[in-house]
C-alpha cells in the first residue's frame, strides 16, 4: 500500500533544507544594493521569495545573517586554502600564485566582495562585525599566509625578514582591489584588470623578498 503525501513531504524536506542558503543569496544581494546599515529583513524577505518570520526561524538577527554569509563565502574558503596550506610542497610564488587568482577571480566576478566593504564602511556603528571580521577572516588569513612566508624563510625562498608583515603586504593588494570593486569601478572609463595587478603585485613582491645571489 503506498503512503499518501509521501512525495509532497520529502519536496518539502528539501525545500526547507535549501532555505537558509536562498535567504543568504538574496541576503548578498541586498547588502551589494543598499548597504548592511539600510538594508532590511524586509528586504531580504522580498528578494527571498518568503516572509520576514520565516527569516527569523534560521537567523535570530540581522548580524547573524552577515556572519552567515562571512562564513559561507569568506570563512569556508580560508580554511580550505589553510589545509592545502599545510600540505602543499610547492614553492612560495606556487601557492601565493594560486592563492591570488581564486581571489582575484571573486572579487571581480562575485558580489561577495561586498562583505568586506560593509566592514570598512560601517565598522563604527557595528564594532561587533568588525571584532567578528577580524576573528573569522584577517586573523586565519594572516595566520596562514604567515605560515607560508616562514616556510619559504626556511627554505630559502625568502630572505629573512618578518613574516608576518611579509603576509600583510600580500593582503594590501586584495584590500585595494576590493575597495576599487566596490567604490571606484563605476567611474572607470577602461574595466580594471584584477588578475593583472595581483600577479603583478605578486611578482615585484616575490623578487624583493629574494635572498641575494639566489639564481631564479
């Protein structure tokens, strides 16, 4: 004997498994469009397809959605890049090469450049998402950048000099390239090329760091 509505029920299952992610798309979205400060549940609600409460079932705040979205796109990717970190044999410039073209490629094709600039932006009215900010993303982004730069210290890649400033001087570029993506770019006359003036940044940083008398 079948079972009736079964069809309906597991539909429905789905559905509700896949609604906190639709929330967080249409979330991105609204926070690319209007800002975290003027941006509304309501609004989110809207472009979701679902009613404000429903929101509240998966996200008791309006922060908790931005820390969602900071870990879906931001907190899963560092500590992706942090376990090949650990395990990759290759070359500094290898990795950083790597590194730098999946960023590249987010900030120029991805709204989730977004997320930073809301943190730059509006930072003083909401300190607790730039503490946030700092714990998930620049803290773990600095931390594993400077594992790779010591690293590369004892193999002699990189002359001795203090990693950890040589990793803030890797991140200096992607800030950049954010704040032009997000303010700047709509003024431009010619589109900026991105993965160009990373690679670039890479390669005059890389040959600075040097050992002298290493043969390339």
């Amino acid at each position: 004997m079948s079972v009736p509505h079964e069809k309906p029920a597991r539909s429905w299952s789905r559905r509700k498994q896949a609604r906190p992610g639709e929330i967080l798309d249409a979330a991105l979205t609204v926070f690319a469009e209007k800002g975290f400060a003027a941006a509304r549940m309501e609004d989110i609600a809207a472009r979701a397809g679902v009613t404000k409460g429903t929101i509240y079932l998966y996200f008791p705040s309006k922060e908790e959605v931005f820390k969602s979205l900071a870990r879906k796109h931001v907190g899963d990717t560092l500590v992706n890049a942090a376990e090949q970190a650990r395990q990759y044999e290759g070359s500094v410039r290898e990795f950083l090469t790597i590194l730098l073209t999946v960023v590249g490629n987010k900030i120029q094709h991805g709204e989730v450049a977004v997320l930073p600039k809301i943190i730059i932006a509006e930072s003083g009215n909401f300190p607790e998402l730039a503490r946030f900010w700092r714990t998930e993303v620049i803290d773990k982004a600095l931390g594993m950048l400077t594992g790779v730069i010591a690293k590369g210290i004892e193999r002699g890649e990189v002359r001795q000099v203090p990693a950890e400033y040589v990793a803030r001087l890797c991140v200096a570029p992607v800030v950049m390239s954010i704040i032009w993506r997000t303010v700047i770019a709509p003024t431009d006359a010619v589109p900026f090329d991105y993965q160009k003036f990373l690679s670039l940044h890479l390669d005059v940083l890389l040959k600075g760091l040097e050992p002298e008398g290493r043969k390339p």
